[in-house]
C-alpha cells in the first residue's frame, strides 16, 4: 500500500467514504458498483441532497457505516495477512444499502459488527486480537478474553441471540463479554430524531431505555449466562439525530454495561479488567463536513 493512502486524513465525508473503498481495495478485494459502499459514495458525491430525495436515506445511513468501516480499515494492517480478516471483509460487503430494507439474513453488517469490535480491541493495544469462538478474541494484561458479537434485528430474538453468545462463550471456555448491536432491533424502521428537542432529550431517553430494559431481563440475563464465562453483557445502539438548531446531522453512539459478575471477587477482577482495556480503545465521534 502506497504511503500516500496511509498517511491521507479524510476531510469530508465524500473523501472518507472513497479512503474506505480505496482501503478495502488494497487487500485486493474487489468491489462492485452496486454494492452498498459504492451507493454511498456516489450518493455522498451529489453534495447536497434535499431530505424527501431518495438518495437523502442512503447519504445519512454512511455516516453510521463508515464511521464503523473507518476504524476497522485504520487496523486492517495488523491482520492485512490473516486469511479469515480477509474473508470477513469480503463478507462485510455484502448487503443492501440501507439496513431496513435487509432481509432477516444479514451477513454483511453482521460481519462489520464483528470487526467493528474487533478494531476497537486492536485500537486499544489487547493483542494479540483474532477471529475466533466465540466471534473475537483478545487479551488484556495476559488475560485471554471471549467477545460474542450479535447485531439484533428485532427485540423478539434477545432472548435467543443472548444464548447463542453464552453457548459460544461456554465453548470457548473463556471470560469475556456478550456485545450486542441493538440498533436496530430498537428502531426497525431506522428512522432518525428530526426534531430538535427530541435531539436535545436522546440522551436522557436513551439511558431511561436502557435501564428499563436491563431492569426487564435481569433475572433471566442473570440465568441465561451462569457457569459459562461471561462477565458482562455490553449493548451498543446507534442514533442519527438533526441538530438542536436543525442545521445539521449528528450520529452518535451509546454503549451501556450490565455486569453479571454477581459480586463474586474474580469475575469483578476480570471484567474490571476487561472494561479499562477496550474503553481505551473506543473511538470518538468525528464531524466531517458534508462537502
């Protein structure tokens, strides 16, 4: 890869999108014109788009991706030679452009949820970082730890995704975390705060969300992962919102933390542990402009 690609700083959204694709394409992995990070780009390269036009859905909803596609592009280096970050990106390509119109099999997005995390591990220095059960693993201090990773499409499937991330954690026979991406299982329809007061109070509604879910399942979170090495359950949720003056677009994140360490000495240790190693790791929100 030429220096010129690794050293360029994207300053607008258009010049990010097209760093992405650039670095995607250096692994040699093609990418088609119809593919979702194509649309977007070509979308991004209209410039303004008035919010009732077609495109305006698939303009915003880069934000989200290639924030996420953003981080794991700036590690890929670390894993350029490593066959299954090769073949989980190639996966990573696949899907439509805006998540609402997916079907219930996602393997795209899915996929970018997993290195999406997995970057945030490579970012914060827990190597060595790799793909396997359950989804990723890393270590922190030379402790080796398991992250499940589930993107929900609908809260009717928490129960079972749950499972499914402590059966893997349990194979694995390691401490770590159960991550979910409950984004859109949370808003179906993807649709953003486009009021400013909205905008205003999301964070306060966001957290009360949280807790009144956490409060809801946390007998059964508390049933679903005992004897099986799970630490904590950690919910990621994605949000656009117009500014509180309506001029612009914002896309942030929350992440929120339920413990299921139950007091006991050592599992408090390692997620304790676990926990200051990957919040190092986790990128801040950038505002590129939109030009």
């Amino acid at each position: 890869m030429s220096n010129a690609l690794q050293n360029r700083e994207p300053q607008t959204r258009v010049e990010q999108a097209a760093y992405v694709i650039e670095r995607v394409q250096s692994l040699g992995v093609p990418i088609h014109e119809a593919s979702r990070l194509m649309l977007m780009l070509r979308a991004l390269e209209r410039g303004h788009i008035d919010y009732d036009d077609r495109r305006f859905p698939i303009a915003l909803e880069s934000m989200r991706d290639m924030y996420q596609l953003r981080l794991i592009v700036d590690q890929m280096e670390a894993h350029r030679e490593n066959p299954k970050f090769r073949t989980s990106v190639e996966r990573l390509l696949k899907d439509a452009a805006l998540p609402q119109d997916g079907s219930s099999n996602t393997p795209g997005r899915d996929t970018q949820f997993e290195l999406y995390v997995a970057a945030i591990c490579l970012r914060a220095g827990l190597l060595p970082v790799d793909y396997d059960e359950p989804d990723v693993t890393c270590a922190v201090e030379g402790v080796k730890f398991g992250i499940a990773a589930k993107r929900l499409k609908s809260l009717d499937r928490f129960e079972d995704r749950v499972k499914d991330g402590v059966d893997q954690m349990r194979r694995a026979k390691l401490p770590g975390i159960v991550a979910l991406d409950l984004t859109i299982a949370r808003n179906p329809d993807n649709r953003p705060y486009t009021s400013g007061l909205q905008s205003q109070l999301s964070l306060i509604i966001r957290h009360d969300k949280n807790r009144q879910f956490f409060e809801q399942y946390e007998q059964d979170i508390y049933r679903w992962v005992a004897d099986s090495g799970v630490r904590g359950v950690l919910v990621f949720e994605f949000t656009f919102r117009v500014s509180p003056n309506s001029s612009y677009w914002i896309h942030d994140g929350m992440m929120c933390w339920f413990p299921t360490t139950n007091d006991e000495a050592q599992p408090e240790r390692e997620l304790a542990l676990f926990q200051r190693g990957f919040l190092r790791g986790m990128p801040n929100l950038e505002n590129l402009t939109a030009e």
